[in-house]
C-alpha cells in the first residue's frame, strides 16, 4: 500500500476503492499509517468529500478496528443518537422509555463538545452513578434493565478515537463524511439492529442551517441502511433551548418530570416522535400513532420513571438522593418587545463560564451550576419581567447573566415560534 498515493487520488477528488480504505484503516489502527498522513487524508476528504459507497466503507473499518458487542439473536437492539444542543436531555428519557417496551437500548454517550452538553457529565450529577463500565458490566446492565448509559469502551471503534482526536487540532472536524464515519462507527459497535437520529440545526447546534443538516441526515441515513443498520433520522429545531433547563444536575431534574409527565412539551414532543418512530421502525409497532399511545401509557403508569432508576440503581446511583442546586439569580427584562431570536449558543458559553462545562480537557463539572431559560422566540416581554433564572455560587454569575442577556434579540413586531420537528428522512 502507498499511502501517498492514496492520498494523493483523494486530494484529486478521486474515489478511493474499497481495498486501499480498508489497508488505510488497518495500517492507522497499528501505527503503520503515521499521524501526520491521516491528517493529510483527512484534510483531503474535508474538502473532495467521500461517496456514500466510500463513507460506508470507511465506516465499517472504523467499527472493524476494534470489538463489536453481540447480542442474543431474539433480541432487539435499537438507539438514538443527537447531534447535540442546548439543553438536550431527551436521551436520558428516552432510553428507559423505550426499554420498556421490550427492546434493548445500549447507550455509549459521550462528555460535553463545544457550548453543548455531554450526557455522561449530566448523568454523573445522579449520587454515585459511574459512567465508566468494562464491556461485560455493560451488556449485564443492558440485559438485566434494558438499558444502560454509559462512557465508550476502549475497544470499541478504537480507529475513530484516535481520528477523532486528529481531526479536532486539524480543522477537519466539520466534514459530513468524517461525522458520519465518526458517530456511525460508534453506534454501529454497540451490535444495533435499528438506530434513529436527531439532527439539529440552528443557532445553539453545530448544524447552522437546515440545508447542512438535510445534507448530514440524508448521507448517514443512506450509509447507516447500506451497512445494513435500518436507519432514520428527524431534523429537529435547536435555535432556542430544548425544554428550559440547560446544565447537569438541573437537566436530570427536568428529564424526570418528562417521565412524570410533567415535563415542557417541547423535549416531550421530541422524546415521543424518536421513540414511536423508532419502535415502528424496528417492527415493535405496526404505526405511530399505537406507538405514542402506548409511550403515554408508559409515563402515565409511572413505569417509565422507575425504568429509569432501576437503570441507576444498576450503575451504582441513586436517583432520589438531592442534586444540589447552586443559589438562584433572577434575570429580568429590562426592555419590551417580542422575542425574535435566541442565540442559543451564548447560554452554552455561559454554563462553561460558571463551571457547567470545560474550558479544557480534563477540567471538572460543577453539577450543581444551571440556567432555567422562562422564555420563547414569539413570546412578548417588557421591562420587569423574567427572562431566566441563574443557579451559581461563584462571582461567574455577573458574566453568565450578560452573556444570557446578550443571547436574546427583540423585535418591535410579532414573530412566529420555530418548527420543533422539521422534517423526517
């Protein structure tokens, strides 16, 4: 194999067949192929992009560098996966949810990326929750509640890791291909039979616009079937927050009350449209509108709820122990007008500015720091009235306040709310 070549033909805008992706992939597992030429291929695929055949390979070979999770055959596995945003905690609903209606969901979530959080830092404000698990603790959870939340296994899709990290010092995090590779790989490692995707755009999403985030849907949507994985995804609005806690400790508080069915109807909507999809999608039920009835039911008979701190318990958590929350600073309006945008992306930047977040690898999480977000684009507002309340202990609550100020933009005319559910490929 001549990696340059290789290189060199991508560089060109060539198609790379699927022998040389396969040797490229086997030879960055084992060090044969060094850094500094994966690079150099990643940089040429962020900008002559791959095929849909070529990014399928490319995927199977990230998820053949290392273990694959198997399951008994009369099992279903199923999951979901985000692109992430503001205030996105469906998982931590959904995968109990869905554990209850007799399929497996082996959820490997990841830390905070960016202003959006991780899943694994909020699950970690439960008491004693451990997000680190070998593989056999991990599929004894699956098996025993349905589900499980936690960090990846080294050996899972070990090729990706090591990209991954090279493509964020490289520039070449934003290529659609090499998402799709990236997140797919992972995903397809957990042995799954059937997986949904939440693509968000907007201003608190990576995704800045619908057109990206049709782009990205419609390439993983294709790559997942090709490999095999029956694969859907919705686009779903993220220019505001999802439901109106964005934290750790305030957004696992804010997830039971969905299971209560008491929680905001926007994350709700979200949770019951992945879920029923993805349980028609997977042969459960013969139609959306059986699979919603059924998802209520779940959260109506509580069952939902104690689906979720059986999984918990399992992790070594306790999901009735006190999160502790920091001192609340009320945040009001000091102006009038509609509502017309959320620069969703401020309020990411001002979690991390308190210490909800990482300015750098390794830093801890206060879980107890949060903002609870009391407004939507559209809603009128005039001086005097809350705008959001802030949860922290430290000084950083003066900068977090300007920064959640300067993420909402007034109009003097009226505005129509966004599309929660955009579209569904």
């Amino acid at each position: 194999m001549n990696v340059a070549q290789i290189i060199a033909a991508k560089r060109d805008g060539k198609t790379i067949d699927d022998q040389d992706i396969g040797r490229l992939v086997a030879g960055y597992s084992d060090h044969s192929v060094p850094d500094y030429q994966m690079s150099a291929f990643a940089m040429a695929v962020y900008f002559q992009g791959m095929t849909t055949h070529e990014t399928a390979v490319f995927t199977r070979c990230m998820v053949d560098s290392g273990e694959r999770l198997k399951w008994p055959s009369e099992q279903t596995i199923v999951d979901k996966h985000s692109t992430g945003g503001i205030g996105d905690k469906v998982s931590i609903a959904l995968a109990p949810l869905l554990a209850c209606c007799g399929v497996k969901v082996p959820k490997i979530s990841g830390r905070g990326l960016g202003v959006t959080g991780g899943t694994l830092d909020k699950m970690e404000s439960i008491s004693g929750y451990r997000t680190e698990l070998t593989i056999d603790q991990f599929r004894s959870i699956v098996n025993d509640n349905g589900c499980s939340i936690a960090g990846a296994s080294q050996n899972l899709a070990p090729a990706d890791k090591r990209l991954y990290a090279l493509r964020d010092v490289t520039g070449t995090v934003p290529s659609p291909p090499l998402i799709t590779a990236s997140i797919l790989s992972k995903k397809f490692a957990e042995g799954l039979d059937s997986l949904i995707l939440d693509i968000k755009w907007g201003s608190g999403a990576f995704m800045k616009t619908v057109e990206h985030a049709r782009q990205l849907a419609e390439l993983m949507v294709h790559v997942g079937n090709e490999m095999g994985v029956k694969t859907s995804a919705l686009i779903t609005d993220m220019n505001q927050p999802l439901g109106n806690m964005i934290g750790n400790s305030v957004e696992i508080n804010e997830a039971t009350e969905v299971l209560r069915g008491a929680g905001p109807g926007d994350v709700t909507e979200v949770v019951l449209s992945l879920a029923s999809r993805l349980l028609v999608q997977s042969g459960v039920h013969p139609n959306l509108q059986d699979s919603q009835h059924t998802l209520l039911q779940l959260i109506q008979s509580g069952a939902a709820l104690d689906k979720l701190a059986a999984m918990v318990g399992s992790h070594g958590g306790d999901l009735l122990a006190e999160r502790p929350i920091a001192k609340k600073t009320p945040l009001n309006s000091t102006q009038s007008g509609f509502i017309s945008e959320v620069h969703a992306h401020h309020l990411g930047l001002a979690i991390i500015e308190m210490g909800g977040g990482r300015k750098q690898i390794g830093d801890p999480i206060d879980h107890s720091i949060g903002i609870e977000f009391l407004v939507r684009i559209g809603d009128w507002v005039e001086p005097g009235m809350p705008l959001a309340n802030i949860f922290c202990n430290t000084p950083a609550v003066k900068h977090a306040a300007e920064l959640v100020e300067s993420s909402i933009k007034l109009s003097p005319e009226p505005v129509d709310s966004p599309e929660l559910i955009v579209e569904a490929i």
